[in-house]
C-alpha cells in the first residue's frame, strides 16, 4: 500500500501492532461530518462512499484510506463515510498515531509524507 510504502519490515511490524481490524454492514455510517473521531481506516474489502454536505464527493475500495486529517490533527471530520457494501477495515485511533511517530523518526517521516502526497493528488483532481 502507497500509505507503507517506504516504511521497513521493523516499522510495519510497529505498524501491524496499532492497527485493528473492523467489519461493518452495508450502509453503516463509519464516520460522522463535523464530530470529532479520531479514527484513520483503511479499506481491505467493500466500497465506501464519501459524502460531504449530503453530497457524493468520492467513492473508495481497496487499498484506499480515509481518515487521514482526522489522523493528522485529531480534528472534526471534514466528511461522512459509508459502507456500500459490506467492509472489512483496518482503523487507527489518533492518539495510538502520534504515540508511533513519537518513537519512529522512520514513520514519523514516512507516513506524514504519503498522506501529504495524497493530499495534494485530491487538490489537483477537485481543480480538474
């Protein structure tokens, strides 16, 4: 996964250990606009759809992530996420994030990074 991508068999077990895996139900709302979560997931099967405002803006499947702003800065969701179908997730609450990137100057340059990347990637794709 592009997210992991530069990050040492060491970093990924560290990694491994924060993580836990989740299942929802189609249609479960996953995350909530405006609350405050904390939750990062990342998609190993189903399809979740991304709604800001009531509106469709992005629909995600495997491999894909969200939750990533809330990672960052621990802040209010800037949107809701869907099951579509049945998921299978893996999530990581803020505070676990900044206790690896505490000890892991490795994750702490890796991860930030990825998520900068595709931060930028969605800006260029909202100005197409």
């Amino acid at each position: 996964m592009p997210l992991f991508a530069s990050v040492t068999p060491e970093g990924l077990d560290q990694i491994n250990d924060a993580i836990h895996e989740v299942q929802v139900l189609a249609e479960t709302a996953i995350t909530h606009e405006g609350r405050l979560e904390g939750y990062f997931f990342i998609i190993v099967e189903g399809k979740v759809r991304v709604e800001r405002g009531g509106r469709i803006i992005n629909t995600l499947g495997p491999g894909d992530f969200f939750g990533e702003i809330a990672l960052l800065d621990g802040g209010p969701r800037t949107a809701s996420a869907i099951a579509e179908t049945p998921c299978r997730l893996l999530t990581m609450k803020h505070s676990r994030f900044h206790e690896l990137l505490d000890g892991s100057p490795e994750i702490r340059t890796a991860v930030p990074g990825a998520v900068g990347g595709y931060l930028r990637r969605l800006d260029e794709e909202a100005a197409i």
